[in-house]
C-alpha cells in the first residue's frame, strides 16, 4: 500500500495584517482569521485522506509572535491529527526562528521538530518505508546553502527532505539558504518537500521538488488560488502529487474598461459586472479584489474627484455580488484629449495640458525631486519608503505622482457630474 502525505509551508499563522486594518479593519479581520481556517482546511485534508503523515517546511508561524491565542489553536490542531494517528514532521523557517512561542510550545509526541542537526527520521509504512530528512536553521539569515548539511539517501527506503530555502532566489524573499534545483535533484532523494517562497512550483527529474507556495493569500501581491500538495509514493517509491485548494480568501486583481462610459450608473453597473465575473472564476470562499478602472471616459474627472463615492458604491456592488470585498480602488484611465468633443474649447482641459507640460519638465522635477527628498529625511525611518529604497524608485514615485497631481486638480476644477 502507497504512502501518503501532505505537503504544507509558510503558513504564518496569524499574520498581522497592519496596512489593511488601516483601510478596512473589517476586512483585515476576516484575512486576518483566514489563515487559521486554511490551516484547519490542512488538517481535516489529512483525516478525510487518511494520510500517513503532515510535512511542514518552515514559517508555521509569523515572526516575533507572543500570543498564547495562537499556540492553543495549534496545540489543538496538532491534537487532532495526533488522534488520528497521523505523524507530523517540521522544520523550522526564517520566520519561526524569531517566534517565542516556538521555544514554549509543547506538542504531542507524534509531532517531530527537526533542530539545528540534521536528523533523519524513519516512519515504517504499510508498503514502503520512508525516512524523513530535517534540518532547521536557529537564525532569521542562512546565507549558505544547507544542502552539505543533509545525509545521503538511505537505502532501501523512499527519502523525503525537507529545507527552507530561496532556491536560487526570488522577488520579494529575502535569500535564505540557497542552492540550486540541480544540487537537489543530484542528491539522491525521492521528493524535496520545500518552503519559503510563496508561490507554487513544481520541478521533475531525477527526483521531484515542490516548492509549496503559501496556503493562504495575506495580500495582494499574493494573489490566485493558495494549495497544499498531497504527495503518494508508491510501493515502487515513484512519487504522485496532487494540488488541493486551501485558501479561504482569494486576492485577485479586477480591471474594468470604461471606455465609453459617461453616465455614472453605467460605470457602476460595468463595476459590478467585472467583480461577478471575477466572482465566478475565484475558486476559493471569498474573494478579496484590487479593483482597477481603465480606459478613455468622459467621467475620469467625476471619479477623481468623488473617489469616495466611488469607493462607497463598488464596496456595495461587491456586497450585492456576495461573499467579494474590494480592498481597494485604483484609478489609471484618462478623460478624452482636448477638441474630442467637437469645437467647443474646454478651458480646464486646455489649463491641464499646460499644468502637465510644466510638470514634465527638468526645472519642476527638480524642485519635486528636492521636496521629496526634504520630506524623507524628515520622516522616521520606519516610514520613509513611500517614495522607493532606490533612486530609480524615487524617479518612478515621481513620475506617478507628477502625472496624478495634474488629473487630480482637473477633477476638482471641473464641474459636477449628474449621477
């Protein structure tokens, strides 16, 4: 009979959602809570498959986190599959490092936490034996590849290792023991159960790694679907994976073309219709959407300006669509270009063309580029990264915000739109 088990990372149990709670404290709750409902999806996955063991490979947990609140959850979790029989093996991410209640937490027995040695662990199975191969890192930063620290594939037995690692890197992670898939497949395992990275991959060859992904989107710019992986060897010690949705709330970017639209029911019904849409594909309970308006309308000035109205009336479309929140609501079409409108001289067009001349040019950005700058150094640290970590973030900051400041003091110029 095969062995089976699941494959789970970064889980980050409890993770702070603070820029959300800052708009929408609603929603940061309801985020907020997902990622223990993931992590519940996780568990009852395992006792509905009867699976011989769970794998997690690093950032169970969320950082520097003191609350009890979440070690009880956990230790209430980590009792249900210690009931069923099924064995949970972990490894210590960068995250979990800096977490106290890693170091106080007491599990059941049938939960083994891989230390700062590699360990390799063997679990008899019906059909085929499996030792699991483990190494945790005490410290936030592993510069170095782990790799050397494994010991090689035992014979006669299926070998599963499990690291925490950048691979050979990614945006937005942060290095973390990296090596190469090649180094991985060249070792001699059967299966690499991998974390770190937040997004799903999958690799084949000489031996198969599956970067799990993170279970349930925080934000974003963790959008899409969230999974596990539900891994079968055979008794030939051939590996079988499966993908298994997880995430409770499902982060997706909406964009909806107004091109066209100049009465404001119309953009608001085409609103509503793109967040169905998008309602429709999302596989996941909720959907939380980034909703983007784009396109040439006649009413790019009404929803510059009532930008709150706006945002009132989509969060509503979302209501009525059910179970859809809009985290937030960007602005990136245009009015129609001067003399679109027949002959008639419109004289807030013809001040905007000549506002946006002006800031484009050296002398203005300039002048900006100082403020911004002045205004930096006069921030705390901790809050001086709105305007980018480098000079080619500070000069796309100021592109936005140059091209934005004309449209925005048009809106206001122009008159009021009917609705």
């Amino acid at each position: 009979m095969a062995f089976r088990f699941v494959h789970t990372a970064d889980i980050h149990l409890d993770s702070p959602l603070r820029s959300l709670a800052l708009r929408n404290p609603e929603l940061a709750e309801l985020v907020g809570d997902a990622s223990r409902q993931a992590f519940t999806a996780i568990v009852d996955l395992c006792l509905e498959q009867r699976v011989d063991a769970l794998v997690v490979a690093g950032d169970l947990y969320d950082g520097d986190q003191t609350s009890m609140k979440t070690a009880r959850f956990l230790a209430s979790q980590m009792t249900r599959l210690h009931q069923a029989g099924v064995r949970v093996y972990m490894i210590r991410g960068n995250h979990d490092a800096m977490s106290r209640i890693t170091k106080q937490l007491v599990l059941p027995d049938t939960v083994t936490i891989f230390s700062g040695r590699c360990q390799s662990v063997v679990q008899p199975g019906s059909g085929v034996d499996v030792t699991f191969h483990g190494l945790s890192f005490a410290s936030p930063k592993a510069p170095e590849s782990l790799l050397p620290k494994y010991a090689g594939p035992r014979e006669g037995v299926a070998n599963i290792g499990i690291m925490h690692t950048s691979l050979a890197g990614s945006p937005g992670h942060d290095v973390y023991a990296p090596c190469s898939v090649a180094d991985l497949q060249g070792h001699g395992f059967n299966y690499w159960a991998l974390g770190h990275i937040h997004v799903r991959q999958v690799y084949s060859g000489a031996s198969t790694l599956v970067m799990a992904g993170i279970p349930q989107g925080r934000d974003i710019n963790e959008a899409g679907e969230k999974s596990v992986t539900l891994v079968t060897i055979r008794d030939d010690r051939s590996v079988e994976i499966e993908e298994r949705l997880t995430s409770v709330a499902q982060f997706e970017r909406v964009n909806v073309d107004l091109t066209g639209s100049s009465e404001w029911n119309e953009a608001i019904i085409r609103v509503r219709a793109g967040l169905e849409q998008a309602r429709e594909k999302a596989k996941s309970r909720y959907l939380v959407a980034r909703l983007r308006l784009v396109g040439t309308s006649a009413l790019s000035w009404s929803l510059m300006r009532d930008r709150d109205l706006a945002v009132a009336e989509a969060e509503q479309a979302a209501e009525q669509v059910g179970d859809t929140w809009v985290e937030k609501l960007e602005l990136d079409f245009s009015a129609p270009a001067v003399g679109d409108s027949g002959n008639v001289a419109d004289p807030t067009l013809e001040l905007a063309q000549s506002m946006r001349a002006n800031a484009s040019s050296e002398a203005f950005r300039a002048e900006a580029r100082e403020f911004v700058l002045k205004t930096i150094a006069d921030l705390p640290p901790d809050a001086r990264g709105f305007a980018g970590k480098d000079e080619t973030g500070l000069e796309q900051f100021l592109d936005h915000v140059l091209a934005g400041s004309v449209d925005l003091v048009t809106a206001r110029l122009k008159p009021g739109a009917t609705r």
